[in-house]
C-alpha cells in the first residue's frame, strides 16, 4: 500500500522528465508565477514518510511470520507509530551519504580522491546494510542501528553484498528500461501508455517488498549465526512448555503442552 506511489513516481518521473513534458510544466509554472522548489520538497518528503511506513510495516511483518504469528493489516500499521522515530534517525545518518557514489564523476575531485572515496563509500553502504532492519525490530537510534549491523554482518559480508547486487541489478534493469520506453511515449497511444505504467509499478512495488523483505531474513540469520536466535525463540516459545522436576536425580525435564 505504501509501496504504491513510491514505484508510481519512479516510474513515471522518466515521462515527465522528458523534452516534450518538461517544456509544458515549465510554460505552466511560469505562466502562473508558481515557484517549483516547495512542491519538489513537499513531494520529496511525502515519498520519504511513505517510504519508511512501508519498511517498517513489511519489516514487523516478517519477524511476526518467522515465529508462526498471524500477520494482520491493522497489527502492521500499528507497528509504524513506534518504529518510526529510530528508523527516521537512522536513515537521516545512512542515507545522505549514499547520493554521493553516482556524482563523484561530476564533483571533478581528484583522481585519487575519487578511487579512494568509491570503496570506502561503498564498504560503508555494505557494512550499514541491515541498520534500517535493527533500528525497527530494536528501537535503537541514530548512530547505534550502524554499529549494530556492522556487528552482525561481520563474516556475513559475502551474503549481504550478493543481496545488494542482485536487487541493484533488478532496479538498474527496470528503471533504464523505463527510461528507454519514456523516450518512446510519444509514440504510443494512451492505453498502452498506461498499461507501461501500471506494469512497472506492480513490478517494482514486487521489488521492493521483496528486498525489505530479503533484509529481514538475512537479518535473522545473522542473528542465528552469531548464537542470539536461540535466546529469541526460546522467549518466544517459553509460554508453550513446563519445567518439571522428577527424583531421578532431581534432573529437569521439558514437557511440551499442547493445547487443541
């Protein structure tokens, strides 16, 4: 739901961008003395506000399936509320330096600033990978979701980068095609215009679900590989058995209660 006017902005900012439409909405602008910059920002940050909504609800999500909980409309939008505040102050640390990878060929630094800037940008975006994850399923705050998730991805940097590369080809893949296409639209009729449209965004809405999702996962497995799921499933799971002592050496026994 929240996916839905991120996938449809991205997919149709390439048309609107174009020669044809961008000299229209300029005339319009200009015609009615309107200045564009608050209307960029407030479209800006609804796309920010409903960008994290969306992460955080597929996020709670996810953890509440892994443990066989039922996973409802009305418990994920109630998880929004709480998670919100550490997921906004994480990303406002992780996410401004990001922007900063595809312009280094036009800051004209030079060169070897810029080969030692690329690695270390992206070792830190690979290191970060899981910090939106912990800030919603921990409620930790700003710098802390990074060191948490440099932590558990130490010696899992291997899976993470796979993540990363797979969905960032996916997205290259789908946007340059939709950018390609745009070109085209002036060529097309409106029903198979709109019908572009619509299938991007049904795809890239998959995408993103399925990369928040994909983030989750692996952050439970990190969790696993570092010996604290155990402790998680056990709290989880406690309520469903009773320590009972015996005489044979007064050693504790675990019996499981099911309940019809």
């Amino acid at each position: 739901m929240f996916l839905l006017p991120l996938s449809f902005s991205l997919t149709v900012s390439p048309s609107l961008l174009s020669s044809n439409t961008h000299i229209l909405l300029s005339l319009t602008l200009t015609q009615n003395n309107q200045n564009p910059i608050p209307f960029l920002l407030l479209f800006l940050l609804s796309l920010l506000l409903l960008s994290l909504f969306a992460f955080s609800s597929i996020t709670h999500s996810v953890f509440h399936g892994f443990f066989g909980r039922p996973v409802k409309l009305p418990s994920a939008l109630l998880s929004i509320a709480p998670s919100f505040l550490p997921l906004l102050s994480a990303s406002l640390i992780l996410y401004p330096p990001l922007p900063l990878l595809p312009l280094l060929p036009f800051l004209r630094l030079p060169l070897p600033l810029s080969l030692l800037l690329l690695p270390c940008l992206l070792y830190l975006r690979l290191l970060w990978t899981l910090a939106p994850v912990v800030a919603v399923l921990e409620s930790s705050w700003a710098a802390r979701p990074l060191l948490r998730s440099a932590s558990l991805l130490r010696g899992m940097a291997p899976v993470a980068a796979s993540s990363i590369l797979f969905f960032s080809s996916l997205y290259a893949l789908l946007l340059c095609s939709t950018s390609l296409l745009a070109t085209a639209d002036h060529h097309l009729n409106r029903f198979a215009f709109l019908l572009r449209i619509v299938l991007t965004s049904a795809l890239l809405v998959l995408l993103l679900l399925y990369n928040a999702a994909a983030d989750t996962v692996l952050y439970m497995y990190c969790k696993a590989v570092h010996g604290e799921l155990a402790a998680d499933i056990a709290d989880e799971f406690a309520w469903q058995y009773v320590s009972l002592p015996f005489d044979d050496a007064k050693v504790p026994h675990v019996v499981s209660v099911v309940t019809a």
